[in-house]
C-alpha cells in the first residue's frame, strides 16, 4: 500500500498501484483531510474546466508526494482522482 501527501498532511491510501502509460494508477481510499481538495481534485478530472484559471490557490498543486511501504517519499505531480476512487499520478 502507498500513501499520498500534500505537503505533511495524509490525504489517502493507494491500493493495486499499476503502471499506467508515462504514470500510475490505483484505488485510492481518502482520509478526512482529502475533503479540502474535493473541489480541486473535481476541476483537474472536467475535461471543460481544466484549460480554465482554477477557482482556487494555486499552491494546492504543489508538494505531492508518494510515500511506499519503506517510509521512502517520491514527489509526484497534482494526481487526478476520480469520484469512483480511482487515481493517476506521475513521478
């Protein structure tokens, strides 16, 4: 199991982490700190609002990391979740 940050906050556990193209995908099951980023997760997966300036700071792209089971973190870009708990990230 591999665990997603922002910054020192624990927003999920990723579960059957898979090779994806140039990234990765998994399941992902969210703690109570992912509720903040709902709005944020929601305009990255709306193919219409993505190209759109986002309806909030801008630093919640920033400082995501991958942590797997050795405690080792790797950064990774803003991942994309989906309301069915799916999610895609790259390192």
């Amino acid at each position: 199991m591999l665990k997603l940050y922002h910054k020192f906050e624990l927003i999920g556990f990723i579960n059957n982490p898979a090779p994806d193209g140039l990234g990765m995908v998994g399941e992902i099951q969210l703690t109570e700190a992912a509720e903040r980023y709902r709005e944020a997760f929601a305009f990255m997966t709306d193919d219409e609002k993505r190209s759109a300036n986002p309806p909030f700071d801008e630093d919640v792209f920033e400082n995501w990391f991958i942590e797997d089971e050795n405690g080792v973190r790797q950064a990774t870009i803003f991942p994309a979740m989906h309301d069915d708990g799916e999610i895609y990230w790259r390192v």
